[in-house]
C-alpha cells in the first residue's frame, strides 16, 4: 500500500516485504532527515533552535519504565528530534543513552542531546506519582482509573472474587499497590475518577546531590528546571546547590506554566540569577496545559497563546523560546496560523497595517521550536506494545517491521518541523 509520507527528500512508495529491506528503509528515511540540513560550526541543536526546527522528545519528568524510554530514544532518534528530555534518574538517563546508540548503529544519524528533568519545588505536577492499594477497591468497581490512565500505569486481573493485584513485568515481578510506579507520570487524570476516593497523589522533589552526579557524566547535555516561578528563593536554591556541575551543559532550560502579568517577571527574575553562572545557551519552556498533549485539538491553545503573548512582547528575557504542554500534531498549524512558526519577525508588527519589520534582538527565530510528551509517546507506544517481550527485555529494533511502523509514526510530528520548506523571511536570508 502506498504512503502518503514525503519524507523530505526520500518518499516512501511501499512497505518493504522482509525484515533486510525494512531496515535499509528505515536507513533511509533516518537519513533523509539527518541530510536534509547544511552544515555548520555550531551545534545541530543549537542551528535547530536558531532556525526554529528545534524539536525536543519529552519522555516525561516522572516516567521511568526504562524499556519504553530506551525504545522511544531509539525511534525518535532515527526521527531526527534535538534532544531527549528525561527523568534525572542514572537508570532512565543509561535507557536514553542506549536508545541512542541502537538508533546510531542502525543509521548514520546524529545524536541528539540528553536532557534531565528536575524540579525546585515539591507542588509541581510532573513530578508526582499515583498510588492506591488495590485490597482497598470494592470488587465491583468499573475500574475507571484503569480506562482513564494514558500511561497503561494501572494494571489488575478481575477475578470472580474481585479485584486481584497482579505482578508487574515491568518491575521483575514486585507488587505496585495497583499503579506501577515507574509507568505513572503524575498526570493526574486518575484521581478525580475513582469513585471511592482511594488514590493519593505523591510529591516529590528531585535530589540535588543525585542532579549533580548526573551532571557530570559524559552522557547528559542540558538540564530543564522545572518552576512556578512563584518563589524565586526556590529556584535560587536550586541553581546555586547545581552550580558546581554544571559546567560541561551546552543548554540549561527553565520551563514555567502561563502565570499571567506576572510571569514576565519572574522569568526576568530567574535570568539574573542565572546569568552570572550560566556558561551555556539558555531556553525557556513555555508550558502550556502540562501534559496534556494525547488529548486533541484543543489541548495546544494554552501553550501557542503562551508563545505569541511572549513572542510579541519586547522587552523578554535573553534566550531561546520553546513550546510544550499540550503539543501534538496540530501545533504547529496553530503556529503558522499566527504567523509564529519558524520567523524572526515580531507577529505583533506582522499584524499592523503598516508592516514593520521588528527583528528578534538575538538575530533567531522567535520560537525556536516545540517538545513533544504525551501526544508523542502515545502515537508511537501503540506500536511499543505490539513488541513481545521477553524476559522483560523488548528491542524494537528486534522486529523491524514494528521499527519501521514506530519511524512513520514518529515522522507525523518531526517532519513537519524539519522539513518544512516555507521561503526564508528576509531577516533569515540576511543573516
Ligand atoms: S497519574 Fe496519570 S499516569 Fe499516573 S496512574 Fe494516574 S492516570 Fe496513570
Ligand atoms: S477507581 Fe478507585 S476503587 Fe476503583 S479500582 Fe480504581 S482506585 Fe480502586
């Protein structure tokens, strides 16, 4: 059956029939996007942020099921995405890493940066796990904690008796309590839902000292912090206990939700006291409705009316900007649609009769790109699952039929932004 994916330079006109074929396919395609850009003294990422064709794989701040996020890295890899977003855990950062290197071993494609997520304060919803203890759960419940979950996080057996905990794979066969902690993101979407009011919801902060050793190692490039920006003593806090090791980092992130009239200010905030010990590029993550980007259509205003608000301010903080919370496969008609994708004209002038050119003070595109989380793990976990495991070891790239599925999929998001062919404004040509 054809495909209607283009692919860049390289279309794809029919599935290959053996498991050789499909992996010089997917060679190919992996390909076809690694060669697509010129090259360059800078670093991929950072020309990908400077052009606004920066996209970021989030794995999730609390996601930890290190066979998923290894065969994720893997797909997305070969997708060609900037960087991998992950949990600061040494397990999950080794299962990025691997990822990684399978995809390379595969493909001649570049790596992408490695990312850890960490918090400075507690009340931050990506860093929060669900828990119940199934024995509490009446027999006869519908389980909509289950139906509601997008993660596959929460997993029993009815029996004639009622409900029946099972033993988890992922976990070398613990008992969870009915959530399986390291599948559960801390969405949130099970706790309104349960009937009996009998699961909580726990907090967490990431350790510092654990941060710093993960800072150090070769394998991680770039950190996000993830803020209120409530209080800035936190993040203070934080920055000055992280200050020491993060010497190496080619990009610090600081991601922040929407807090309306006040949110300039505390980005200004952040930045000075940042400045004095930041040796590295710096983005801002502006999260729009966190994790919430498998839901549909509607899910991605907060985070483009986020983008435009900034992007027409002029007086914003130094650095790249970048979308996520709530991204997925309409986002970047949404971009376009304001005149914000991939531009380093101010929209706001845009829309003035008489058009003046207002061209970002850092001479690159106002958005420098978008992360993609839920909306992105889910399209390609579906074909995650279809993968037997064995022993709990599950390697993608062990069924290329599977591999390839995963690749067209991750291509429905990372195409778009790579290989978008829209003429250069004339700020771009210049420059
Ligand atoms: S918080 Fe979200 S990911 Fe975690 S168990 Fe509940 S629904 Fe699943
Ligand atoms: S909805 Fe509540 S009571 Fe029912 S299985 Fe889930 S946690 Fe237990």
């Amino acid at each position: 059956m054809p495909l209607s994916l283009s692919l860049c330079n390289a279309p794809l006109r029919s599935i290959p029939s053996n498991p050789r074929q499909c992996l010089q396919t997917i060679r190919t395609l992996a390909e076809s996007i690694a060669g697509n850009r010129p090259p360059s003294l800078l670093a991929a990422p950072i020309e990908s942020l400077r052009r606004g064709d920066w996209v970021k794989l989030i794995c999730g701040a609390s996601f930890e099921d290190a066979a998923d996020v290894r065969n994720l890295s893997l797909v997305y890899t070969l997708a060609g995405v900037d960087c991998i977003d992950c949990a600061a855990d040494a397990s999950v950062v080794n299962a990025v890493s691997d990822g990684i290197d399978a995809a390379c071993r595969i493909a001649s494609v570049r790596r992408p940066w490695v990312m850890i997520s960490v918090n400075d304060d507690r009340n931050d919803l990506h860093f929060r796990k669900a828990e119940f203890d199934p024995e509490d759960c009446p027999p006869d419940c519908s389980r909509p904690c289950e139906m509601v979950c997008p993660a596959n996080a929460i997993l029993s057996k009815r029996t004639s008796e009622g409900v029946e905990i099972q033993h988890d794979s992922h976990a070398g066969g613990k008992l969870q309590g009915g959530v399986i902690t390291e599948r559960c993101y801390g969405c949130g979407r099970c706790l309104p839902v349960c009937p009996y009011d009998r699961i909580r919801a726990m907090t967490y902060i990431r350790d510092p000292a654990t941060t710093s050793a993960l800072l150090r190692r070769n394998d991680v490039d770039a950190i996000e912090i993830h803020t209120r920006g409530r209080s800035t003593d936190l993040f203070k806090e934080l920055w000055s206990s992280l200050s020491g090791s993060s010497g190496h980092l080619k990009l610090v992130a600081v991601s922040l939700p929407d807090a309306g009239e006040s949110t300039l200010a505390a980005m200004h905030l952040i930045y000075s006291i940042m400045k004095a010990d930041l040796q590295c590029y710096n983005l801002w993550q502006l999260d729009g409705r966190p994790m919430s980007g498998d839901i549909g259509r509607g899910a991605t205003r907060e985070a483009v009316a986020f983008a435009a608000r900034i992007a027409s301010t002029q007086d914003r903080p130094h650095g790249f900007y970048q979308l996520a919370g709530g991204t997925n496969s309409h986002t970047i008609d949404s971009l376009k649609k304001l005149g914000l994708f991939q531009t380093m004209n101010n929209p706001a002038a845009q829309f003035q009769k008489n058009t003046i050119v207002s061209p970002s003070p850092d001479s690159h595109a106002l958005i420098g790109g978008i992360a993609y989380g839920g909306y992105a793990r889910k399209i390609v976990g579906r074909v995650l699952s279809r993968i037997p495991s064995k022993h709990g070891h599950a390697h993608i790239e062990d069924h290329p039929e599977l591999l390839l599925d995963a690749l067209k999929e991750a291509f429905t998001l990372v195409e778009p932004v790579k290989c978008h062919n829209q003429p250069m404004t004339q700020h771009q040509e210049k420059s």
